[in-house]
C-alpha cells in the first residue's frame, strides 16, 4: 500500500509517498480501506522529530481516518467488512490502510460525508472527555475556548453551545473571531488587540467562566486562573508557550479551581475506548440530528501531504485539514 512516510525529521518537504506492506488485523482488531485522514498537531510535532509513534503503531503520522472496514480479526463481533467507519488511531493514518482497535472505530454519523468523517474522531474524543469529562461542564455554565477557529476549537463551541453552556473563544484575528462566532460561539475575542481576561470578565457580567479549554499553556495559565470562577476547571492540552506556567496556589485554593492536562494519545487503550464509547453516546446523535457538524477546512491528496502541513503551520486555516486517500 502506499503510505506517507517521515524519512527524517525536518520541515513539511520531508513528507514522503512510500510503499509500505498492508497492515494484518489482529484478532481484536479491524482494517480499514481509508478514504480520508485528518491532520492533527501532533502530526507535526512528529514529523519535525518531537512525537514518535508509540510502540506498536505504525512509524509513519496520522491520528484518525474514515473508510470501510475491510477485514476484521477473529474476536471482533461488532464490525464487518463493508461497514463505513471512523476512528481513533495511535498512528498510521496517513496510508491506505489502517489496523485499529475494535474499540476505537465508530460508525459514520448519519448524514455525514465519508470524507468529513475522518475529521471527527480526534476532536470529538478530545472536546468530549476534556471539557465534558474531567472539566464536568454543564449547563448555564460558561466555557473559554481558546484557538476557537482550529480544528479542536471549532468542536468546543459547538458542544459548549450544543449543551447549554455560554461560550467566549479566542482567536487572533478578527476574521477568525467572526468566524467563531458562526460556529456558534456567543462571544470572540482577538486575543491579538484585546484581552481576553477582561473580556471574559465582561461577558460573564464578572463572575468568571467556569471551565477553560486551553491549548497555549504558559503564560496563558495565570490568566485563565485570573478569569476563572470559583470552582472553575482549566484544562490544559497543549503547550504551543513552551515557558514554565506559574501559578498562584493562594489563588488556586481560594477558588477551589482544578488544573488538569492530558494527552488522549497517551492514554491507556482502556481509558481511549472508554472515551470512544462516551463520544458515541453522547455526541453521535447531536452529529445525525445536525445540531453540530464537522468543520472543515480544506481536503488534500495524500500525496500533497507537505502542502497539507504547510497550510496547518500556517495558522491560516479555520477547522479541520483532511487529505483525502481513497
Ligand atoms: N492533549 C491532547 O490530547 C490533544 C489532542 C488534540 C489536539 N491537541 C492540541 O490542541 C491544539 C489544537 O489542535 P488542532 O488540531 O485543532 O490544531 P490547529 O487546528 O492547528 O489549531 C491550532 C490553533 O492554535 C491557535 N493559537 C495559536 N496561538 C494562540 C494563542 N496565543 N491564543 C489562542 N489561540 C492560539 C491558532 O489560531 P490563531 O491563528 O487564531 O492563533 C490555531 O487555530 C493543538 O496544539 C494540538 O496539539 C491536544
């Protein structure tokens, strides 16, 4: 099959279209004949040499995909070929085929393009146990975005909206942030001419908001603490300010604040198929009914993969990049 291979670390140009030998699904485990992989920061991070596949998982990028399944293993009940899927993958995605836990494959939501689909798994799985997991956030509640356009982002506003939290994002242009608010964001802030405390203050009429989603981490942190109500949750999942945050732990106490940080890649396959299970329940059938969708971006052939990458290192897209396989 062909596959796009990182042969060694460096900028997007090292993207290579390679052959590599089909995958051969373990006996709890299904193929998938992939349509369409969604691109993801830690692609990136992996590609310039910071993120390898964890054992196990093929070498080459790519977290999540759509398809059919091809091939099932013997313990495999709930799958069969011809089934059109999406799922969850530690890596491997960028290629024809993809091998993957029984429990880390969903089926494609009613009324969603195959194609789209490969842009669900990686957000929704990451919105859902972050912000509604551990961040338990509910209704009335107020939810920061930040990076509210991304691909992440785009999936926080619509499930804050979609569960009856009120929801402020930030983004760092004003087109970004009118954006935002199409995805259904009921305020946005260019974090680049205002303040996002202030504004977040503003909008809560100064209680705070409850539950911030944050992929910036460093200097942002003390921030979000400023702007948190008490009993508010920070989730923190990424570091894109790679300086030591510095906390306020009379603050944090005061306010009987919780800072948490995952990783979903991480995670015990255990804990990601539980995740997977909770995204199904809860999220699918806001997808089937149309209440929220996938944003997508842009869709590029596998074998313009470097382009794909540009275009995310950019910082110009709004939603998700796919490129599509099959
Ligand atoms: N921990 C996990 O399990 C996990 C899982 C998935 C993704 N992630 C992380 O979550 C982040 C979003 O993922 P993605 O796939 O949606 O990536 P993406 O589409 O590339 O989004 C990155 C976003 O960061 C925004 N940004 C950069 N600096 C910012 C700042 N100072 N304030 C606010 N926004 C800022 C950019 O928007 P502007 O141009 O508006 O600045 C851009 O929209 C990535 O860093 C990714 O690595 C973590």
């Amino acid at each position: 099959m062909r596959a796009v291979v990182v042969p060694q670390p460096g900028d997007a140009e090292v993207l290579t279209l390679a052959e590599r030998p089909d995958p051969v699904p373990a006996e709890h485990e299904v193929r998938i004949r992939v349509t369409a992989a969604g691109l993801n920061g830690a692609d990136l991070s992996q590609r310039r040499g910071f993120y390898p596949s964890p054992p196990g998982a093929p070498e080459w990028p790519g977290l999540e995909v759509s398809g059919i399944v091809d091939a099932v293993g013997a313990d495999v009940q709930e799958w069969r070929a011809g089934d059109r899927v999406c799922a969850l993958l530690s890596g491997g995605g960028y290629a024809e085929y993809a091998t993957v836990d029984a429990g880390l494959v969903l089926p494609v939501p009613d009324g969603v393009d195959l194609v789209e689909a490969a842009g669900l798994p990686e957000v929704a799985a990451t919105v859902w146990s972050n912000v509604f997991g551990l961040g338990r956030l509910s209704a009335g509640e107020a939810l920061l975005v930040h990076g509210g356009s991304s691909g992440i982002g785009t999936m926080a506003i619509q499930l804050g909206r979609a569960f009856g939290a009120q929801v402020i994002a930030t983004a760092g242009s004003d087109d970004k942030a009118d954006f935002c608010r199409e995805v259904g964001a009921d305020a946005a802030v260019n974090y680049t001419t205002q303040d996002f405390v202030e504004a977040a203050r503003a909008f809560t009429g100064g209680r705070g908001v409850d539950v911030v989603l944050d992929i910036v981490g460093g200097a942002y942190i003390p921030r979000d603490l400023d702007v948190l109500a008490t009993g508010g949750r920070i989730l923190c999942i990424a570091t894109r300010d790679r300086t030591p945050a510095s906390v306020d732990l009379g603050l944090l106490m005061r306010k009987r604040a919780t800072l948490f940080g995952t990783t979903l890649r991480a995670r015990p396959l255990t804990e990601r198929v539980a995740i997977i299970a909770a995204v199904r329940e809860h999220v699918w059938q806001l997808l089937a009914e149309g209440r929220i969708h996938p944003v997508i971006d842009s869709v590029f052939p596998l074998e313009d993969a470097p382009a794909a990458h540009r275009r995310m290192e950019s910082s110009s897209h709004r939603g998700k990049i796919l490129l599509r396989v099959g």
